[in-house]
C-alpha cells in the first residue's frame, strides 16, 4: 500500500509515474486551475474534479467545472485553465505514462488564439 497527501504549500504536484512506480499511468493533483495553453503530442490528460470550480478552454470551446465532473482532453487538443475558485482542486491522470524527459518533450506550449483566446 502507498497513500500519498496534498503539500498544501504547493500549488500542484505529481504523486506517481514511471520515475517511481511501475504505473502505466501518472497521477498528479492541483489546487489551482494554471492558465498555460498547450496540447500534448501523445499523451491523454483525464481530469477528475474534486472541490470547487473552475473555467477550462479545451479547442475553442469554454467548459464549466465543478466537483465530480471529469474532463478528457486528448492528445492534440489546445487547452488551458482559465480561472478557478479559491477552494478548487483536481486530480489529474496522464496516460500513457512517460519518463520526465519524454513527458516535458510532450508538452507543447502554444499561442492564445490556438485554444480560441485573444
């Protein structure tokens, strides 16, 4: 057994990957929805909402979340947080689990206007 908590003094982290398990998926948590827009090139982002809301922007299109909701964003999709409440917070899966150096290559930052934003 392995039980792992949220750092409250972190805004997200990740709990397990292939750097220290032999999970074929990686698990991570964030307590605040970060406005970053990228896509990923491979991997499928599965977010499951735990507490509060938040406003996602997955390919031109404007999601509200709140607790209990699931988001799928697949390889490809443009997507980012625009906005959460003070008491959010979302776990989120990667699959399929890449190493650090092979994750970081997957994400790829991109412009505003990809994800339908000024």
């Amino acid at each position: 057994m392995r039980r792992e908590r949220i750092d409250p003094r972190q805004q997200k982290g990740w709990w397990a990957g292939p750097w220290n398990s032999d999970l074929a998926v990686v698990v991570g948590w964030a307590t605040a929805g970060i406005d970053a827009p990228h896509r990923h090139q491979r991997m499928t982002e599965i977010y499951l909402i735990a507490n509060g809301t938040a406003t996602a922007r997955v390919d031109r299109q404007t999601s509200a979340l709140m607790p209990g909701d699931m988001l799928i964003i697949e390889p490809g999709d443009a997507h980012t947080f625009l906005g959460s409440s003070a008491e959010y917070r979302h776990f989120v899966i990667h699959t399929p689990a890449l190493p650090p150096a092979e994750a970081r290559a997957d994400y790829v930052s991109v412009p505003r206007a990809e994800p339908g934003l000024a």
